[in-house]
C-alpha cells in the first residue's frame, strides 16, 4: 500500500505501575481499510483505543495524525482531530442517554460540529443519517434508546459516529453485546461505511471470526505487545506465534458461522491456563505495509 496513513501509534507505551498496558506498539490506519486488532481479556486492546481517543498520553512514542504528532497539536488541530476520530463502543444500552430522543442524539453533533446549518437543514441530515444506518427517520426520530432493540441502538451509535464526516472509527467489540442474530447486520454495516464513505476503521475484538468478515489486516496483541501482525489471510492461513495459534486453534475451521466461533473463544482464558504459553515474543511473518518494523 503506497497512500500515506491518516492515523498512527509510533512505538507507543503506556505503564500503569509495572504493568506495560501498551508496549512498544506501532500500527497505522489507511481510509478504506479495517485493521483488527485481537487479543484476549487484558492484552492491552482498550489501551491502544484510549490512547487514540487521546482519553491516555503516551509514555513513550507518539500519536500521529496524517503525519503530524498530536502531543504537539495546537487547540484547532485537536478540535480538527475529535471530530475526525470517532468511537463506537460496546455498550449501545449505555452510550445512548435514555432521557433524549434518537434525533437528539443526532441533532446534537450537527449543531457542534456544523454550526452552519439551519434547523431545516440539520433536520435532513438526520434523517439522512439515519438512512444511511438503514434505518427508517418517521418511524424512529421521535423515540427513545429504551424503545429501540440492540441492535437499532448500535446502529444510532455509528449513525451519531457518522454525523461529524468522520475518517477514523475505532469500534470497540461493536457486537459482543448484541442478539446473534443482528451481529451479521451491525458488520455489513461497518463495511459499508469503510466502501463508501472510504473511513478508517479499527476493529476491536477477542474474536477472529468477525475480525476476519470486516478487517483486510490483523494485529495480535498479547500482554500489551503486538506479536503478529499481517494480511487477514496470511496471518489466518500460517500463523507464526503460538499465541496466535491458541487463538485459531478455538476457531478450528475459520469458515465456520462467526456466532459459534464467538463461543467458542470465550473460553480461551481456560485454554490459556491449561497450556503454560512462553513470554510474548515478537514475530514478524513479512515485511507489512501498514506497520513499522517492531525496534
Ligand atoms: N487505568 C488503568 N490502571 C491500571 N491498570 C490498567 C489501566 N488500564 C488498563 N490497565 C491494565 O493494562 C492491561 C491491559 O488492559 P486493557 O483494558 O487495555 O486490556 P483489553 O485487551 O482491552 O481487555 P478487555 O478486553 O477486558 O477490555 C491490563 O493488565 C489492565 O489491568
């Protein structure tokens, strides 16, 4: 890939106490691209979003937007970066503020972000929006999160995401909290922003199954350290860390439905246990075009 990247962790770290959160971390987002970056339950994957949602400073290492350290950003330039790195994240019961209606919640970044606007014109964005959510603007603008299901409410997460012309979003196990059945949905929409709107996208999860239907590269991330990274399918298809392998080995046929896999990965921490892994050791499988060769 030769286009420059619109977001970058360069060698980043992040220490609580004597706990490296974050080490040494260096990726990058491309605009039409999903990066999935997986590992299990405390491996450092909400830390490397934190530090993009600039809610951690680096240690060490820096953030950089196209090309420009953010620890050097002056107020516009962080004003600029907010509304072009949006989240979405797992909870859509509780990122939604049950006392104000679905066009509230829309409204509210037009009117921040795009101050320009007349009531009439905000008025079609939302609905706009909301279409583009696939999701009807009469039947849902006047009601409340409580009145929508899971997976309605996750789409109004990434609607509200989308209504400041986003690049970046950064999704945080976007289905882990949804029905199966609507999971599929909340995807195939991720991947309709990425193709038509060309964002950004970075996909969180424990997951491999649906890091494999969204994302073209995959990072695993293991005790705060990124130690495979690569093209979905090379990575998939020959594996070099054995952490990554204990990864697959819960998914034994990769082509099998995402919802089954899910469960079957949830009991990776019992499989991790049992198996005595060796230290994270870094292993690069080639020459990748979306990260920096590990120091
Ligand atoms: N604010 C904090 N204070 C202290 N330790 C932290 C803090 N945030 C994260 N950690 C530690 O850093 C490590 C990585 O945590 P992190 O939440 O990034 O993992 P994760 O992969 O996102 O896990 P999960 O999937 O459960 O959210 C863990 O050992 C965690 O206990």
């Amino acid at each position: 890939m030769t286009d420059a990247p619109i977001l970058a962790l360069d060698n980043v770290s992040k220490v609580f106490g004597e706990v490296y959160a974050a080490r040494a971390v260096s990726f990058a987002l491309h605009s039409g691209r999903t990066l999935a970056l997986v590992g299990e339950s405390g491996s450092g994957k909400t830390t490397a979003a934190r530090l993009i949602m600039r809610e951690y400073t680096p240690d060490q290492g820096q953030l950089l937007f196209r090309g420009a350290p953010m620890g050097r950003a002056d107020g516009k330039a962080l004003k600029a970066y907010r509304s072009s790195v949006q989240m979405v994240f797992q909870d859509p019961f509780a990122s939604l503020n049950p006392a104000h209606t679905i066009h509230y919640h829309l409204d509210r970044p037009l009117r921040l972000h795009q101050r320009n606007l007349t009531r009439a014109q905000r008025r079609a964005a939302v609905e706009e929006l909301l279409q583009r959510v696939k999701l009807d603007p009469a039947q849902l603008m006047a009601k409340f999160p409580h009145e929508l299901s899971g997976g309605q409410r996750q789409r109004i997460s990434i609607a509200r995401a989308l209504a400041v012309n986003p690049q970046v979003i950064v999704a945080d196990e976007p289905t882990s909290m949804l029905d199966v059945s609507v999971r599929l949905g909340i995807l195939n929409l991720l991947n309709d922003m990425k193709a038509q709107l060309g964002l950004a996208l970075l996909y969180i999860t424990h997951d491999i199954a649906t890091a494999r239907y969204v994302a073209e590269d995959i990072m695993v991330m293991y005790a705060g350290q990124i130690v495979e990274w690569g093209d979905m399918e090379a990575v998939l298809g020959n594996p070099q860390h054995p952490y990554t392998r204990l990864l697959l080995s819960a998914v034994p046929d990769p082509d099998k439905r995402f919802s089954e896999a899910g469960e079957e990965l949830s009991q990776i921490e019992t499989i991790r246990r049992q198996s005595a892994l060796p230290q994270p050791e870094i292993v690069r499988i080639a020459d990748n075009h979306f990260i920096r060769p590990m120091p």
